[in-house]
C-alpha cells in the first residue's frame, strides 16, 4: 500500500505549530482523495484509520491527520480553553488542504465533532449534529432509558468531578457531553445549513448518541442530502457494520454529484 507521513507548518499569531498526516494512496491519481475529520475532540486519528479500505477497494486516496493538541501534533497543554475554537480547527484543516496541494480539490469525511467542523465540503456527516443544544437534550433522552440506576449514577459522578474527562475534551462540552456548559455550549448551525449546497451524506445508528433529533436538521435543511442510519450500529457504524458502512460511503463518494 502506498502511504507517506510528514508534518506541516501550521501558524498561529506569532506561534508556529506542527500538524501530523498520512496519506493513504497517491493524491496526484486524478481521483478526488477524502479528508477524514476524527472526532473528540481530542481523539487522535488511530480510531478512523479503518477508512484506509476505501484506496484499497474503490481507488480513493485518504488523507488522515491529528488536529492540533493530540496525536503527533504539537500538544498544547497550557493553552487556555478560549484558544480551542472552531475557527481555529477549521484554520488547520484549510492550512493543511493547501500545503498537501489539494485545497481546489477534496471531499470530507467528518466522524462526530469532525462533522461539526466540516463545512462547505462534499461531506459525508457520520455521527454529528448541527445543534449543541439537540445533541444534549438526545443524550438526556437516553440517559432516561438506561437500565437500573447505575449508569445514571455513574454519569452523576463524572459530573462531580470532571478533571480527567475536561482535560482530554478541552472543555468542549462541560460537565460531560450531557450537560453543556463550555466553549460548544451554543454551537447551532441549523439556519446555515441550507448554504451548504454540496451532496451530503448524513450518517446515525440506531442506537446512536447522535439522535435522529440531533441529526434530522441535516437532512431536512441541507438541499442535496441523502440520510442513512445503521440498524446495528451505536456512534461508529464503521466497526459495528464495516461492510455495509464502507460500501456505502464508496458508492456515494464515487457517484456524479446530486
């Protein structure tokens, strides 16, 4: 398998930082290679480097990286939480884009806060929101149909002290993912969808933290839209119905445009 792994540059202010990736495939082959947007944030890419398959079976190169703060890129540990922005994330993936030379070029494959980042992409959305507030009113919902009390209890402590689970999400959500309180807490997109003219796959399981609730604007408010979920699956489709994920995702990736 052809894959090759290097560093970009990636500037801030005055500070320079280093932005981990491998490419998986030959980006120059003539087909549009796929960008994948790990989620978290915070989780390094290791966890979504299964999307390698789609050079080995449909000829699309991907492109894998750490977003800044994880992985093998530069870790930042005293940084503030205000400095973990969207505009910030999206800053790296655009930089990146342009130093590997595809920038005119690419789709987006983003998982979970990857899809929340991903914009104005031909996109494939697994597993996301475009509501803050949706994501958290969904999770409460299946907090409630948890069985017995010990999960719930369970939930209760973390939110009693939250310092390990803080430290690896930036602050993102707050307490925990299901009761928000730090920098997404008022993430909505949902009037600006209707921008995004791009054919857009929408992914969710059955059984998914990312509810129907969270995930229908989506599919009701972006025009090329086609919403699939996985009957099998929770919040990654892509171990629980492997086959069926990445025939799908082949499929729409390689069609003509909606």
């Amino acid at each position: 398998m052809s894959e090759s792994t290097g560093t970009v540059d990636f500037t801030v202010g005055s500070e320079t930082f280093q932005t981990w990736y491998k490419v998986v495939g030959d980006i120059d082959c003539g087909v549009r290679p796929l960008v994948i947007l790990h989620g978290g944030p915070g989780f390094p890419h290791i966890y979504v480097r299964c999307h390698t398959r789609l050079w080995e079976s449909r000829g699309i190169p991907v492109v894998l990286y750490d977003q800044l703060g994880c992985g093998g890129s530069t870790r930042l540990r005293d940084k503030p939480k205000e400095f973990w922005t969207f505009e910030l994330l999206i800053a790296e993936l655009e930089n990146l884009v342009t130093k590997l030379g595809i920038q005119d070029n690419f789709d987006v494959l983003g998982h979970s806060w990857g899809g929340a980042l991903a914009a104005s992409y031909r996109l494939v959305l697994a597993n996301t929101y475009a509501s803050m507030h949706l994501w958290e009113t969904g999770c409460r919902e299946l907090i409630e149909m948890l069985p017995g009390d010990d999960m719930q209890i369970t939930i209760a402590e973390l939110e009693k002290d939250n310092t390990v689970y803080l430290a690896i999400e930036f602050g993102r959500h707050g307490p925990s993912e299901f009761y928000c309180t730090g920098n997404q807490k008022n993430f909505d997109i949902v009037d600006r969808l209707h921008d995004i003219q791009q054919s857009t796959l929408v992914i969710n399981g059955a059984n998914d933290q990312a509810t129907d609730m969270c995930v229908a604007p989506l599919f009701w408010r972006i025009p090329n839209a086609k919403w699939v979920q996985f009957s099998q699956a929770t919040h990654q489709p892509f171990f629980e119905e492997p086959e069926r994920y990445f025939e799908l995702v082949g499929e729409f990736l390689t069609m003509q445009p909606l």
